[in-house]
C-alpha cells in the first residue's frame, strides 16, 4: 500500500505575506453536483455563537470592552510619494519612495480585471477601506528568522481524512462520496463531501488574497465510483488538509474551523456558520485593515531590496512551475510504461520460458525433470518481474506526484500573489 503523506511543511518565511493565488472560480461538473438545499439561498438567522471559534483572541492593544477596533483609510491625506499615508499597523513599504525603481505616485489603474483591483489592495491604497476589526480578526505579522512571516498558530493541530464511503439520498436516487475528517483538536468525527471542500476553497481564496491557498484536487465527472479514484483523491484531499492545518491563519479562519467542528447531522447549525462566512466584511480592501504590522527599527524594511527579493521569487516561480510541470509530465510518462509497456515485454519473455518449458515435458526422460523445473521458474519469475513494474509507481512515482500537483496549485496562485504584493 502506499505510505500516507507526512505533515506539509509548514509556510516559508521571509515575505510580509505568504502566498495567495489569484480569484477563486467555483469548478463545474456532475461531479458533486449543487442539486440540494444545501446550497439553498433561504436566510438563516445569524445567531450569536454560531460560528465562535475555540481560539482564543489575538493580543490587543486597546479597544475597549468590545475588542472592536473602527479603522479606516479614508482620512488619510493625499498618498503621494509611495508608502505615505498609511495607517499605524498597517503593510506598508517604509524607505523613501524616491529611492525605488516603481513610480512615486499611486494613481487608479485602468484595468478594472487586474488582481490588484480585484483583490481590494487598489481600494485599500487609495484610502477606501473602512470596517469594524474585531480582536478574533487580527492577522499579526512578526519578525522571525528569515524576515517577516505571519504570527505561529498557538494551538496547532492536525486533522486525518479517512474511511470514504458512498452514501445516497433521495431514496438512492442521488449518490456520492463522503469523507471521515478527524480534527485532533476536538477528537469528533465528521463527514463531508467534495463539494463542501469546494465550498471552503472559495471561501478561503475570496477572504485571503494574500495567501496561497492550495487547491483541491481536481473533479472527475466520470468513474468517480471507482476504487483507484477515491483513493487517489482521498490522499490528494490528504495532502491538502495537511497543508491548511500546518498554515498559521488558515488553520485558525473561522470558516475553516466551521468545517472541522461542524455536526455532520446539525443541518442548522451548517447553514448559520455557511451564512457567516459568505456574509464576512474582512474581505476584499477590508482584509488589509486586519493585518497588524511589526513596528521599530527591526521592523523597518527597504523598498528597493523587498522589489529585488520580489522579483527573485518571481524567476524563482517561473522556472520551477515549467520544471514541475515537465517532470509531472516525464513521471506520468515512465509510469504508463511501467504499467503496461514493461509488464507486457517481460511476460512475453515469461510467456516464451512457459512454452519452452511446456515443449520439454513432451519430453519423457528423467533427466529432462530438473532442466523443466528451472525452465518453469523462469517463465514464473519473469511474469512476476512484469507485476513489480505494474505496481512499482504506487510505491514512489504516485506520492511523489501527489504532492508535486499540491506544489503545481501554489506555483499556479504566485503570479496574482506578486501582482497584489508589486500594486501594479
């Protein structure tokens, strides 16, 4: 059987935001499909609690009985020179802006589809974001090691996805594939389906368009009752969970913990969290009002080498996603051949062995039986050589290939995460 994969390692440090990739589109397909009121568009009441997560408040730093803090970018004075008029705690690129090799001003870009202006790091720039920021909102950014990098999640944990199952509804009218999620947090068990992972995909890449959020393994519309499918998906769903417990906000977002600690059976209690979290106001330029800064000297980063290190990773990305994707393709390649082409020819071999050996039992001397025996055993070995090849890439080529697609979906995210991070 193939080894489980090991923990995901967890974010790099080094950049004021770690990666985010680009606008979420919902994925289509029968696969799963959106045909019951799970997804209803009835109002449910929001209810106090009814999405409170066990974690406990970042530190604050004042704001009263509430931990609310009003915060806002538009009192702020003209912009100016890049990195001016930007409220205390909040990302922004200190240094002189002269120094820079970007323009000195901040002007509206034209291309209303850019990801900078979908994202909200247009309007946050130009002074239009303004929200409530509760304590439980607060993303806090630190100096570690290697630079800045977001605050360590001081309850971490792990979940395991095991046990997929086919389950009906509708009187069997309607089937599909439910997971068994294990959060070591709580110890309680729940069922989800791929659709509520894909739920929580969007609703992670929508609220963070700083953050890399990986993306889940892709749908299949046919065979997805098949043994090798769910197991295959099963362990990318592994891989994936892996990842967004061992990230230090993703793990702690309200919506994440929702679908962790949900009842699979409290059908109201799902649509209250589902309704809070696609009614949250910590998005798009309000996300930015929630991240809380390092101050001091320490803290104090220059424009031109954080543009350098930038442009860096952007190479970086490039050259890695088109080598990813060529030894995703070479790594498919060999293990088909492995597959069929290897366990064909060597059975052929085995096949000729077993009619030479069938040949010398028409033979009826008795020193002919060892020569046989050892003729036999050949053809045998050999058609066991060609199933050693055949199941050969679920021992290495498989779980290499798993992880490698989680790495292709942040490879993906990078482009629109360094365009947010260059505000171009």
């Amino acid at each position: 059987q193939q080894p489980e994969p090991e923990p995901f390692p967890p974010p790099p440090a080094g950049y004021p935001f770690p990666p985010y990739g680009g606008s979420y589109q919902p994925s289509q397909g029968s696969d799963d499909d959106w045909d019951d009121d799970w997804d209803d568009s009835s109002t449910v009441a929001d209810e106090p609690g009814a999405l409170g997560s066990s974690y406990p408040d970042y530190e604050a730093a004042g704001g009263g009985a509430s931990g609310r803090y009003r915060l806002s970018t538009r009192s702020e004075p003209s912009l100016g020179p890049r990195g001016a008029g930007h409220p205390p705690g909040h990302p922004h690129p200190p240094g002189g802006g002269g120094a820079a090799k970007s323009s000195a001003t901040v002007s509206r870009n034209l291309n209303r589809f850019s990801t900078f202006v979908k994202s909200g790091g247009e309007a946050f720039v130009l002074g239009e974001a303004s929200g409530f920021v509760k304590d439980g909102d607060k993303l806090c950014v630190v100096l570690g090691p290697r630079g800045p990098e977001w605050q360590e999640n001081p309850y971490p944990f792990q979940c395991s996805i095991e046990d997929p199952t086919k389950q009906t509804k509708f009187k069997g009218m309607k089937s599909y594939i439910a997971y068994k999620l294990v959060p070591s947090h709580t110890g309680q068990q729940v069922h989800r389906r791929y659709k509520h992972f894909d739920w929580l995909y969007g609703r992670l890449a929508e609220k963070f368009p700083v953050i890399s959020v990986p993306h889940l393994p892709e749908k299949q519309a046919t065979g997805r009752f098949e043994e090798d499918f769910i197991s295959k998906r099963r362990k990318g769903l592994a891989w994936w969970m892996d990842h967004m417990c061992s990230h230090p906000v993703l793990a702690q977002c309200d919506a994440f913990q929702h679908f962790l600690t949900c009842p699979s059976t409290d059908e109201k209690a799902w649509k209250q969290g589902k309704r809070k979290a696609e009614k949250d106001e910590m998005v798009g330029a309000n996300f930015f009002l929630t991240i809380s800064v390092p101050t001091g000297p320490g803290a104090i980063l220059d424009l031109q080498e954080v543009e350098s290190q930038v442009d860096g990773f952007k190479a970086f990305t490039k050259k890695m996603d088109e080598s990813a994707l060529q030894l995703n393709h070479t790594a498919n390649e060999f293990a088909r051949k492995q597959v069929t082409g290897f366990k064909k020819e060597y059975q052929k071999v085995g096949h000729s062995f077993k009619c030479l050996s069938q040949a010398f039992e028409l033979d009826q001397q008795a020193f002919s039986a060892g020569l046989n025996q050892a003729i036999a055993f050949t053809a045998e070995a050999y058609d066991a050589i060609g199933d050693l090849f055949a199941d050969q890439p679920r021992q290495d080529l498989d779980p290499v290939m798993d992880l490698l697609a989680l790495y292709q979906g942040h490879l993906a995210n990078f482009p629109d995460i360094i365009h947010v991070q260059k505000g171009k």
